[in-house]
C-alpha cells in the first residue's frame, strides 16, 4: 500500500492530507487566526459559579469564558487542592469559588456563542505515551491486541511512571523499545516540570502551554513508518519538522522532502477537488444514495439517505449496505 503526506503550508493556513493508493483518506486545517485551543493549558480564573447547571465558567484570557462542568474537576491539581464532597455527584459549589486561580486544559474547542470546554484533569501526548500528573495507574491502547505486548507494555509503563503522575501507552508504541518510551517519559516529565514552574510564576489569567501546530502533530499523532514520503511545499516547515523528527521520530526524517513541483502540491492527486467535494453539505455515495451532513452549536448532523438506491432483495439490507457504504 502506498502512503504518502502533502503538507501545503502559507503565512495564513496549513492544510496536511494523508493519500493512500492515490486517494484522499484524511484532511486536516489549521487557520493561524482561528488556531485550534485544544490541548493547551491554561492559568485560569473561576468568574461564575453556577450551582443549578453544576458547572462554573473560567476566564482563560479569550473573548468568551469557557466553560467547567463538576464532572471535569479533578481534587488534586498540581498542588492546589481542592476538597470534593464524598460522593458521586459533588456539588460545584463545595470544588470551586468565585475569584479562584484554577489550572485547566481544553477539551472542546470554542463553537459559535458557546465558550471552550474545560478539564482539570491534565494530559499531555507525546509520540508513545499520554502522560497523566492527576493519575494513579497505567493504561495501554485498546488497539494493541496482543496481550503479552499488552504486559510488555503496562510493566514499562508502570516501571517510568513517578510519584508526578502515570502514563497511558498508545497504538504507536506497540513493538518500541525501552529507550524510545524511556525518551518519551523523560521529554513529558520535564515538560510537566516546566508547566508547574510556570504556574508557580503566574498568578494571573494567561497561557501555560500550547499544544504542537498541525504540521507537528500529524507526524506525532497518525503517521507511522510506514509512510513512504512526507512532502511539504515551505521550507520553513520542513525545517521545523526535521528538527522535530530528530528529537522525537527520526524514522521519519528520511522520508521527508521539499516540494519543488511547478504546480500547487495540491494538484497533485485532485486533492483541490477532492477536498471541495468533502466538504459540500452533500455528499453522493457511488450507490446513488448520498448523505446530508449540517452543523449546528449542539450537534453535527448526518442524515444518511438511500436516493437512487433501490437494494435488491429487502429494505433490511438495502438501508444496511447504504449504512456501510456510508
């Protein structure tokens, strides 16, 4: 199978596409304006408790105050302990007060009049394992099967983890050696290190950390070795991304190259096309039926439709293979 990745970058937007076999499978944008929050950190500050929605809204430092449910509230963070009533619901009230400094990372990014969703509980990704300082076990990927790599895994995981917090093993790190996770471990904690002192620093309404741009976070999160070629249309990326394969994923950096084509990387592939048709409300399925996606603040919608489609034995199986097709 061959697999390869565009990375098409400009002063105001990054586009990263994954094709397989010469078609489209993935699509991923990063608007530098409209920067993606998930996964930063942040000092924040409790503006208003709400006692009847069990939730408190934050002011992290964006225009719209974000949003903490009760449920979202870890009772250590970092230090700073918060008291949790004894039982399964608390109450807001009893986990946070108006005017109080909290430590918070985000989950959902901000949509429409709604502000961001908040976590206390921390985690921070890196190419083999998802650190967790509020933690007190390991965890391995539900996608590694094999289970004497599964206990592999988990006595490595428990051997690195620390009195700072434990770790979850990803799909990626299923055959790594030691010393991959070891690195791995070491780069977390010390990043976890740098947060706290920049916590103990600032006490006002700011960021903490933030997550890795686009670029960065494909190679981590969805590219494996099996990657036949990177290319990338800056060379200021490229940069970039060679000396983060370096120091995290140098498997990789052999397989990246500059884009040096007369036409748009893009065009490549019809990914232009391919990527309009995507993302039109409507999508026809080869079948003859298609599907009606629609985006509201609550919710996105799919409404999966048979159209042409007539089956030919049942109605069963004729709205089955549309699902699937779907």
């Amino acid at each position: 199978m061959s697999v390869e990745v565009l990375m098409n970058v400009t002063p105001t937007e990054s586009r990263v596409v994954l094709v397989e076999n010469g078609i489209l499978q993935e699509v991923h944008i990063e608007r530098q304006v409209k920067r993606g929050l998930v996964g930063n950190i942040y000092m924040g500050k409790i503006s208003r408790v709400l006692p009847g929605m069990q939730a408190a809204f934050v002011d992290i430092g964006l225009d719209k105050a974000a949003f903490l449910h009760a449920s979202d509230i870890v009772t250590s963070i970092a230090g700073d302990t918060i008291e949790r009533h004894e039982r399964p619901e608390p109450n807001i009230t009893s986990l946070v007060h108006q005017g109080q400094h909290i430590m918070v990372q985000v989950v959902k990014d901000p949509l429409g009049t709604k502000g961001a969703r908040l976590t206390t509980d921390i985690t921070l990704p890196s190419r083999y394992l998802v650190f967790m300082p509020q933690s007190s076990h390991v965890g391995v990927s539900q996608r590694i099967d094999d289970s004497e790599e599964r206990e592999r895994l988990k006595k490595l995981a428990e051997n690195l983890s620390t009195e700072d917090g434990y770790f979850i093993v990803r799909t990626a790190a299923e055959g790594t050696e030691e010393g991959a996770l070891k690195g791995d471990a070491e780069f977390l904690t010390r990043l976890w290190q740098q947060i706290k002192k920049r916590k103990k620093s600032q006490r006002k309404v700011g960021v903490l950390y933030e997550d890795l741009n686009l670029c960065c976070r494909v190679l981590r999160d969805f590219v494996g070795e099996e990657i036949e070629r990177i290319r990338v249309d800056s060379r200021t990326t490229l940069e970039q991304l060679k000396t983060f394969t370096d120091d995290f994923i140098p498997e990789l950096g052999p397989v990246l190259e500059y884009y040096t084509g007369d036409r748009p990387i893009f065009d490549l592939f019809d990914i232009e096309n391919e990527i309009q048709r995507a993302l039109d409300r409507r999508v026809d399925l080869k079948s003859g039926g298609s599907l009606i996606i629609d985006q509201t603040e609550a919710m996105t919608t799919i409404d999966i439709n048979t159209g042409a489609f007539v089956g030919h034995r049942n109605l069963e199986e004729t709205i089955f293979n549309t699902n699937i097709e779907a």
